[in-house]
C-alpha cells in the first residue's frame, strides 16, 4: 500500500509526458500531390490491415511497380492484424506510419489534429468519389482506397433448382423464395455467419438501398426512429428477423463459421448471404476450390425497388490518410495517388474503382445488366451519427443487436422484433436528445 | 568466479556494509516490473474512471463521479452477473473434483504418474486453442454429438446455441481446462505433509476416509480457502473462453466482455474504467471478508 502514492505520481508524470509530446511542429500540416516524381524522396512506412497481402508478398510488387515512377522514394509495408485496436493505441503516440487506413473510431472532427490535409474538396473532389466522408471545413484528410455495394451472394444452381429465375422485388418475395429453396432442395436458404459476427454488420448496408435516398444516412442522425414503418433499416432488419423466424437460415447459429461459410455456399449447401461485394471474389476463389465453376456464384441486390428500379449504395472501405507528423509527406501523398490511379488494386480485387468514372467490376456486370441503379449516400453528419450511434450502445453498425434480434427470431430470447426495435428506438432517440440533434 | 574478484569483493563489502540495500537491490528487478505493468496501469484506469475519455482524443475531460453515477443508476450492467453463478457453481465442482483426483493419486495407484500428466495438461494449453478445440467439441454433429450417438443418445441439443444450456458448456469448458491447476496445488499441499504422520495413522490403524479428515483435510486448508478465493474472483471477472467462443452473444455476456465491449466499441473509455475499478473494488471486498469469516491460523498437524 506504500507504493500507491509513487505509482500515481510515476503514472502522472508518464500521463504528462504523452501529452506533452505533440507540440513540436512537424513543418507544413498539408500533402499535396507532388509536381514533378523524380524530386520527390523519402521513406514511407505503410499501415495496412490486409497481413495476407505483406506476408505473399502482393504488396512488395505494388512497391516496386511505383518506384519506377518515384525513383527516389522506399515503401515499407506494416500488416497489422487487429488493425482498429493497434491503431487507435499508436494514434496516441506520433508514430503511427507515414500512410494509414483511418480507423473507424477516430471522430471525423479530430481528423486535422491527427491526419494531413490532402487538398480541397473542389481540387479532390472533383476527382474522387467518397470525398465528403473525411471532409472537415472544406479541407479533405482521407481519401477511401475502393468502393463496394451490397447485396445478396447467391448460388445460381441451387435457385435455379427451386425453380427461381428472376430476383425477388420485395423482401416477401424473397421470403417466399428461401421458402421454395427449402421445400425443393436441400440447401440450407440463408447462412447468417452468427458466430463470427462480423458477417451481420453488413445488414447496415441496407441503409439507402430501400428507399433509394441518398440523404437516407444523415436522416439516421436524429431523435426519429431509425426503425420506423417504411424505413431502410426496418426492411432490411425486418427481413432478417423473418428469415430466422421461418427457420430458413442454419439451424444452430452459435456454431457457424466464416471460413467454412465460403465453402458451404460454393458446393450448394447454402443458397444465400448478405455480403458486401467484395466477397464475390472469395466466394468463387472458394468454388473453384471445391472443383465448382466459379460462374455458379451469383450476386442480386437487396429486394426492393423505387420506380421499377433497384437501388444500390456504392460505400467506401478504409480511407488512406497522411500522418500529420510525417517527415516525408510528398512521398506519403504520391503513394496514396499512385494506389488510387495506377496500380489497379481494385480492378485485381474486384472492387469499385474510387476514381470518378472509372467502370465498374466485372462481377457487378449482372447489376448494370439489370438497370440497377447505384447511389453514394452523402456523409455530412457522419459526426453526430458516431456521436449517437455511441451514446446510445446500440451499435448500428455492429453486430451486437442483431445477434439479438437472431436469438429472439429464434426463440432463444423473450419479445418480439416491435418489442426489440422499439427498445433500440427509445436507447436511440434518448442519445440523439442530449447529443443536441 | 575467479575471474571477476572487484565485482565478488563489491558486492560483499557492500553487503556487509549496508545489508538493507542489497535486499532492495534484489528486489529492484522485480518491484520495477510490479510497478510499471501493475501498479501505474491501475493507476491510470483510475485516472481515466474521472474523465470521458474516448481511447483516442488527445484531450481527455475531467467529469468528476459522472461514470460512477452513471454505472450505478443502470443496474442492467449488473444483471450480467448472473452469468457469474454458473462460472461459481462449476469452480466449486472444479474444486471437489480436483481435490477428490489429488487425494486419489496422493495414495500410490497405478499410472499414477500419466493420470497426473492427463489432468494437469488441459491447463498448459492456450486459453485461444481451448476455445477453438470446444468450438468444434459443441457444435451440432461434433464430438460431444458422436460420442453421445455411440451411447445411443439423440438429443438434437444446441449446446451454444441455446440459451439455457450456454453457460453450462462454457463453464464446463472452465472446469476441464483449471481443473489440472487447483489439482496440482492440492496435490502439493498434500504431498508437504509429513510422512511421518500417514505411518502414525496406518499404524493406528485409521481407514482411508479418517486420513483424509484427520489428517490431508487440515494440512491443505491455506490451500483450500485460497482456491475458494480464486474461484469466486475467476467467476466474477470470466473473459477469455466465452469471448472467443459466443463473444458474449446469447445469454453469455460476462460483466467483463461487457466492459471491453463499452470500451473498444462504443468507445466509453471513461465509463469501461469505472466499471473495472468498481469490479476490483468488488474482489478486493470479498477476499477481504473471505479472510474475516476464515481467519488464516496456523494447523499444526503434530
């Protein structure tokens, strides 16, 4: 008990020496595109989340094809497995790389105090898409690496057994579809990924996708409830409860597991999963695989149409930032271009191209063949919705509340979805009153 | 030794000269560790329960009692605590099944040595490997299914899956993997006690029952109220094998994912801080009462 009065003071004196560090001025706080390749030099440390791509050495290739262009610049790479986590903990130091995937729990309005300014948005903008995401007065901090739509992973043998050919236009249709699919096959209709989790959060996308509202997100950042008859997220969120509720999603979700997932759908053991589209790729990775022809994985968007038409959101993935602290900040921001413009990242990875009209990937092809139409949610009150979304621990975009609703749907749990959406309703309208909406 | 005589000669004058110093001296290596990884993190958790700090924000608010008040006006944050009972209940079944194995293999049986290996083992195993291992141990068609199926049991049970029968498999997940570490300090204590005393009781004639109340029963008391202490402060701050294997979904969420949750997910650093020191709080008070009902004493066997 003697030690407690040393150990406050050794941990105040640690506390002042963390905050204390970041006043020494790094020099200009703006990365600008550099004019001229060859007068740019440096050494530029990378943060990334995808490991798979620094370990197979994926990465390297990108860095040897860009020093071609900027002979005088070193590109180091640094895979970080639990991205979020390790990033937010180094962001309190100053060395969190030269470029970085900005981490979702950063607020947008501390985006100057941490990352360089990347030009205006009327320079930027104009240029790429996703831009207002990271915009804080005028000034962009972060530019998003690809885009991605959402939609239903589908295999085509499996529909097409059940005597389906055209997609559903409502989620009843849809429901009506599983339905066939389990009394005709012997598939299981709908895969949740439950266990892993992380798999449910991409039911967030439906947000924009119903109503076909490119306000849709902003209007979430207010007292109304988010849920309310007619909205996206009770759509979407209804759909799933329903799927559950008439057993037509895996039997024991508690066991269910992403890796094998991807298997299962390829060899028609499961008709369908709610996916963002980057997971086309993995998807017919896994069919081939399995010996299947890659063209059984289909894809269609969520059942619902305004005007006749399909809606789809193109949302972004982790946008790349400059470290404010950079000592090589033109070489940081030559990079990040470089990924964006040149060296076909998202083409090789399926993705939506960030850059303003670029086409789009083949595997969307069936969604431009069938007139969908795709919309970019604005982003302007990004803020206040982070602010309420973690006031109120509802957690839209996390898994947490749709496990819930799984249990309840299932029966492992007391209520029923008005019961659970009007509890997550009130928690959210609560938090938006003194969050000052 | 020879080759070094100044440092030999050094440390001997100094240790006649000031022995009080080199006792600290010794002590340095291990007290530096102490406080840098136990005693200033407490410290800043401390610090961070009065503030609003989100995990990231280079300026932290100081906001008084707020997270306290706040913690205890949403008494749902204690309901998870009832989780706890099942960790409790399985500790103590953990503790008799430990101490019946210790006492059994205490006596010389066969493959005395390899059932020692078998129970300790579990507990060498990484927490992760546990998890995943019963992953595949519960899930519907696995290992727990087949065997069952040998027996000709059909029970279609989901054993994560349901909420009933969850934290029975989780905690039973607990018990196989401390099972092996409760046994092997009973096994200690009870092999500490005198030889000379289970030859006086065989001689008197004493059956295996009265050796064991007369005799093993006193002499692993520290040891038995210790692992009372440990079980009761495990079962309240249960983390690793639920989080990894439902991550608290279901009706598995312990009080610490819970905290974790606050903290890395709705960013709550302030109020996560809060949490964990009122949990600490909560241990300390029952260690310190669990001394206050069962006073240490020293058995004196002879």
């Amino acid at each position: 008990m003697k030690l407690r009065p040393l150990a406050i003071a050794l941990a105040a004196a640690l506390l002042a020496a963390g905050c204390g560090g970041g006043d020494a001025d790094p020099g200009s706080t703006d990365a600008l595109p550099p004019a001229d390749p060859a007068s740019v030099t440096g050494e530029v440390t990378v943060l990334t989340n995808r490991t798979d791509l620094v370990t197979d050495g994926t990465m390297k290739k990108y860095a040897d094809e860009f020093k071609k262009t900027y002979p005088g610049v070193t590109v180091k790479f640094e895979g970080i497995t639990d991205y979020e986590g390790e990033v937010k903990i180094r962001m309190n130091t100053e060395n969190y790389g030269d470029v970085l995937l900005i981490p979702n729990t950063i607020v947008r309005d501390d985006y100057p105090k941490f990352f360089a300014n990347l030009g205006s948005v009327s320079s930027v903008g104009g240029k790429y898409l996703f831009t207002d995401k990271s915009t804080v007065s005028g000034k962009v901090y972060g530019l998003a690496g690809f885009g991605a739509v959402n939609g239903f992973v589908y295999n085509k043998e499996v529909w097409a057994q059940a005597g389906l050919t055209q997609w559903p236009t409502t989620p009843e249709g849809f429901l009506a579809a599983l339905q066939a699919i389990k009394d005709k096959t012997q598939a299981i209709p709908y895969y949740t990924n439950y266990k892993d989790g992380w798999p449910l959060t991409s039911w967030s996308s439906v947000v924009g996708s119903v109503t076909c509202d490119t306000k849709a997100q902003d209007k979430l950042a207010s007292a109304t409830d988010p849920w309310a008859a007619g909205s996206d997220l009770r759509a979407g969120d209804g759909l799933l409860f329903n799927i559950v509720k008439n057993k037509l999603s895996e039997p024991d979700p508690a066991t269910t597991n992403w890796e094998d997932s991807k298997g299962l759908i390829a060899t028609g053991k499961v008709g369908s999963m709610w996916l963002g589209s980057w997971a086309i790729a993995q998807m017919q990775d896994a069919a081939k695989k399995a010996g299947k022809d890659p063209a059984t994985i289909g894809y269609m968007p969520f059942p619902a149409q305004v005007n006749g038409k399909y809606c789809s959101v193109l949302s972004p993935d982790y946008q790349y930032a400059v470290n404010v602290h950079s000592k090589s900040k033109p070489a940081a921001r030559a990079w990040i271009d470089w990924m964006l413009d040149k060296s076909g990242f998202a083409e090789a990875n399926q993705a939506v191209s960030t850059v303003k009209g670029a086409p789009l990937p083949s595997a969307l092809k069936p969604f431009t063949d069938n007139g969908v139409q795709f919309i970019e949610l604005s982003q302007e009150k990004a803020g206040l919705f982070n602010k309420i979304d973690n006031a109120s621990e509802v957690g839209l975009n996390k898994q947490d509340y749709r496990q819930r609703l799984v249990d309840v749907a299932r029966g492992a749990a007391p209520g029923d979805l008005n019961s659970v959406l009007g509890e997550l309703a009130r928690k959210w309208s609560e938090a938006a009153k003194l969050a000052g909406s | 030794m020879t080759s070094r005589p100044a440092a030999g000669g050094f440390f001997a004058a100094m240790a006649k000269r000031r022995p009080q110093l080199t006792a600290w001296l010794y002590l340095a290596a291990a007290l530096a560790l102490l406080i840098t990884f136990t005693y200033v993190p407490v410290a800043s958790m401390i610090w961070y329960s009065f503030t609003n700090w989100d995990g990231v924000s280079p300026d932290p608010q100081f906001v008084g009692w707020s997270n306290y008040g706040q913690l205890f006006s949403r008494p749902e944050l204690f309901q998870v605590f009832f989780v706890s009972l099942y960790y409790l209940v399985a500790s103590f079944v953990q503790i008799v099944l430990a101490l019946y194995f210790a006492v059994v293999l205490s006596f010389s049986t066969w493959f005395r040595n390899l059932f020692k290996g078998v129970l300790f083992f579990p507990y060498l195993i990484n927490g992760v490997a546990v998890a995943f291992i019963f992953l595949y141990f519960f899930r519907q068609g696995g290992t727990l299914d087949s065997v069952l199926a040998f027996f000709g049991v059909h029970t279609g049970q989901f054993w994560l899956g349901d909420p009933d029968w969850v934290n029975v498999s989780l905690s039973g997940v607990s018990v196989w993997r401390f099972l092996g570490l409760n046994f092997v300090l009973f096994l200690g204590a009870i092999q500490s006690i005198p030889q000379e005393l289970h030859e006086a009781a065989s001689l008197d004639g004493a059956s295996r029952w009265q050796v064991f109340r007369h005799i093993i029963a006193p002499g692993i008391k520290p040891v038995l109220s210790l692992s009372v202490i440990l079980a009761i402060s495990g079962s309240l701050s249960v983390f690793e094998i639920p989080y990894i294997m439902t991550g608290g979904s279901g009706e598995s969420l312990t009080f610490v994912i819970q905290t974790v949750k606050l903290a890395f997910q709705f960013n709550k650093m302030g109020l996560a801080s809060a949490a964990a020191v009122v949990l600490l709080a909560m241990v300390l008070l029952i260690t310190w009462l669990q001394r206050r009902l069962v006073p240490e004493e020293r058995t004196d066997l002879t």
